[in-house]
C-alpha cells in the first residue's frame, strides 16, 4: 500500500518540474508563447480550488472512490495532454490533470494518516517527502531528455504507465474498514464546492496575472479582487446554511487548526523566495548554467526528509508546537543570513544555506502535519488535512504575486538609478540580457549582477517576515498541547452487529 501511496504522490509531484524543461519545445510546436504561463498556473488553480471539496466528499463517502477518481482524472487528462493541437487546448488539459492532482495531493496525504498510528506516521510522512525530493530532482532532467530525445508529448503519455500502476495497487490492495451505513442520506454541498472553487479561481487568476499580464492597480487586477470579495462573502453565507459544508467553520474555530492553517499558509509564502528566486540568483548573480542553478535549489530537498524523517525524536520529547517553533526558527536564521552573503560568492554558500533550510523545514511542517492529523478523527481527517494543504498553496500564490512585485519594483528603481543607458528594467529581461553577455559592457553587466542581488535580497527579507508571521501563530494562536486523540477514538466508527 505505501507503493501505492507514493506512486500516487509522485504523479502530482513530478507535473510541474518534468513540464518546466519541455517549455521552449512545447511553444516551438504549438505556439502561444504570450500564455504559455498558465500551463503552470492553470494546474496549480485546479489543484488549489478542489483540494478542499475532495477532503470534504472524502470524509463522507471514503477515501478510496475519491483516490480511484482523482487517478482516472489525472491519467485522463495526461492522455488529452498528449493529443492537444494548440497552446489552448493544452492548458485546458492541464486544469483536467490538475483536478484530478487535487485528489492525490490531499487524499493520500490522509490515507497515510488513517493507516498508520501516530508513531508510525512520521516514516510515511517521510517517505512521502522524499518523494517530493527526488521529483524536484529527477523531473527535470527527465523532461529534458524526453524534449530532446523523444518528443515532449511524452512528458505526459509516461504518467500512463505509472498511474496505471498506482490504481491497480490501489484498487487491489487499499481496504477501508466498513463504517455504519448513515441514517440520512449525505447530501453533497454543491453550491459551496462551486463558490470555493470560483472564489480560489479568481483569486489565484488576480494574483497569478497582477503586475504580469496588466497593472496591479488596473482595471483587471481590481475586478478581479473585488470579484474575490463579494465571492467570499458569498461563500460565507452558503457554508453557514448548508447542512454538509465543504469547509465547515469548525475548521477555524479550533485553534489547534487554525493554527497550523495559518502557520503553514506563512510557509507557502515563504517558500516563493528559494523555489522561484534561487535560480535566477543562481544563473544571474553567480553565473551558474541551469544544472548547476537547479543543484544549489536542489540540496534543499535532500535535508528535507531526512530532517522530517527524524522529527519524531523531538516532538515526542517536546511536542509539535515547539518542535515546529525550533524549526521556523532556524528557517528564520537562514533566511536572514541570505542577504548577507558576498558578492558575487561561491556556489556552496546559497548551496549550504538552502541544506540548512531544508533541515529546519522538515522539523516545522511534519510535526504540525502529523499533529493535526492527529487531533481528530476519521470523519474530520479528510477536510482537516485539505484545509492546511490549501493555506499553504495560496500562501505558495500570495508569495509568488506579493514578492514578484518586491523584486522587480527594487530591480526597477537600481536600474533605473545606474547611469548606464540600455540596461532592461524586470527580471525576465535581466536574464534573457545577462544570458548574451556579448551585447553588454562589462559595467553595464556587472550593474545587472548588483541589481538582482539586491532584488533577490529583498524577496528573502520578505521571506524571513513571513517566518517571523509563523512564529507569531505558533506562539499566541497555537495552543501549549495538541489535543491528541486516542488511537480508538481517530479511527473510523466499527460498524454496528447485524440485529443490534
């Protein structure tokens, strides 16, 4: 079954770094370079915006069917992948793959939860995250041969082969214990699954777009999150009424939850300064070539699960919230000691900082995974373990928005500052200028080089705020002790004997 699970996450898990490589390919053969953005964006809005509905059908009809479905879904749309003729047929596949990677990414999260007991869930927690390693390794390399070698339709057909699998493992061998049939049939709230879902739409599409595709203050940007507004609100009122809510307000109302909600939302914000930033640092200020820029990201993801693997010797002895303090904490430290590297530096500096991150994240995020899980029980698990997962993306697409503005408005105004005439004013130019170093002086370059350091120092600055915001959550809204429930008491309810 631990197969299963894993394979299952290392479908959504490897999307979006096996595609990134195969993007000059994909818009030599379709076109359709102007959006060719929401390729990514596309699935990532997908994902964001049903992660939610599938923790709450989850809960009420098991997490099986909804892991089957999630897997057709994906493979689906892999498959329509494959076959599209244009830019916009493939990124309308692509939403179709990302509903169904909405699925994976929080069902099999809380099917590892619900199989193993509290102190066996850090090893398939760990397991799990070095899946997510060795995708941020592998994927892009694999996309790169596949687009040079092969074709990049074959990016998409090798999820067939390999979800194939998982549902075979998944159907054969995931056994869910029988519950008690309910008195009253569930009634599924679809109005509220198609307000989070239209609300998480417009809001990500203003965040994803703004300050890209148009002005943060045009006309787009401000409909679009005044749209956002009055959907909220919208969805507010719905949820109260229904009798079954996809996000119910118990979610929010218990502070252990809300908590690591909260605490994990500041940690998808932080999260954009080395997964977005680092690279571009890597190529511009320190001119590494993509490979060698991707391993200084990468090593990040190598201290990852081994830190996370190891959480469990702490939070046992300390507990989660301050085994998660401790490693906010040193994220915090690390963070803070980015823009005080040298400049330019050598590569084992950024290369160590982000081992030392990787280390201090997996001490934070396991932890407060494990311990909400833990603090409720199976019919709460489902929407519980979605709702953190969704904090955390849109703190992902927050981060993106917010500290995208940061560094091309402090790129913008160096460069507009330097005497130097000619040079290009956001990031996209800087590195398409600094890949062509023939066509600049050699003061106009290293003007560029100066530029995006202190850009890139900026967003880390940004980044060490968002850590200071998790460790305010922990500290004032999470509470001394998680709640822990017994192991009785988190699993699902027997079913009743037959006449009783």
């Amino acid at each position: 079954m631990v197969a299963a699970l894993m394979l299952g996450m290392g479908l959504a898990a490897i999307d979006g770094t096996i595609v990134a490589t195969a993007v000059p390919q994909i818009v030599g053969d379709l076109g359709g370079f102007a959006v060719f953005s929401w390729l990514f964006s596309g699935y990532l809005l997908a994902v964001t915006v049903t992660l939610p509905v599938y923790g709450k059908l989850s809960d009420t009809f098991g997490r099986k069917p909804v892991l089957v479905a999630g897997i057709i879904l994906f493979l689906a749309g892999s498959l329509l992948c494959a076959a599209a003729w244009n830019m916009a047929a493939l990124i309308a596949f692509r939403v179709v793959q990302g509903l169904g990677g909405g699925a994976l990414q929080g069902t099999v999260q809380t099917i590892a939860a619900d199989l193993y007991p509290l102190k066996e869930r850090p090893k398939i927690q760990a397991r799990l995250s070095t899946v997510w390693a060795a995708s941020a390794v592998a994927g892009p390399a694999v996309g790169g041969l596949l687009a040079t070698y092969a074709d990049w339709r074959w990016i998409f057909l090798i999820n067939l082969p390999v979800g194939a699998v998982a549902l075979w493992l998944v159907v054969r061998h995931l056994h869910e214990p029988a519950r008690p049939r309910p008195a009253v049939r569930p009634r599924i709230d679809w109005a509220g699954a198609l307000a989070v879902f239209a609300t998480g739409a417009l809001l990500l599409t203003a965040l994803v777009q703004g300050g890209v595709a148009w002005p943060w203050l045009s006309a787009p940007s401000l409909g679009l999150l005044g749209a956002t507004a009055v959907l909220a609100c919208l969805t507010v009122v719905i949820e109260r009424r229904a009798a079954e809510p996809v996000i119910p307000g118990w979610v929010w109302r218990r502070r252990t939850i809300a908590s690591v909600n909260l605490a994990l939302g500041a940690m998808g914000l932080l999260m954009v300064a080395p997964t977005v930033f680092l690279p571009t640092y890597a190529q511009s200020v320190l001119g590494l070539g993509p490979i060698a820029a991707g391993f200084v990201l990468s090593v990040m993801t190598l201290s990852w699960p081994v830190s996370a693997a190891l959480a469990d010797r702490v939070y046992n002895r300390i507990g989660f919230r301050r085994t998660a303090i401790m490693g906010m904490t040193g994220a915090l430290l690390v963070l803070a000691a980015f823009p005080l590297l040298p400049f330019p530096g050598a590569a084992w500096q950024p290369a160590l900082l982000m081992l030392l991150l990787g280390a201090a994240l997996g001490l934070f995020q396991l932890p407060l995974i494990v311990g909400v899980q833990s603090t409720v029980g199976w019919s709460e698990r489902g929407t519980t373990t979605a709702s953190v997962l969704f904090c955390r993306q849109v703190g992902q697409s927050v981060g993106a928005a917010l500290f995208g503005a940061i560094a091309n408005g402090v790129l913008a105004s160096r460069l507009a500052a330097s005497p130097l005439p000619g040079l290009p004013d956001d990031l996209d130019a800087v590195s398409h200028a600094l890949e062509d170093p023939a066509a600049l002086s050699a003061e106009a370059t290293d003007a560029l080089r100066r530029a995006v350091d202190t850009a890139v120092d900026h967003v880390f600055v940004g980044a060490a705020g968002a850590a200071v915001l998790a460790l305010l959550v922990l500290v004032l809204v999470a509470p001394r002790r998680f709640p822990v429930l017994a192991e009785h008491e988190s699993a699902p309810p027997a079913p009743k004997p037959a006449g009783g």
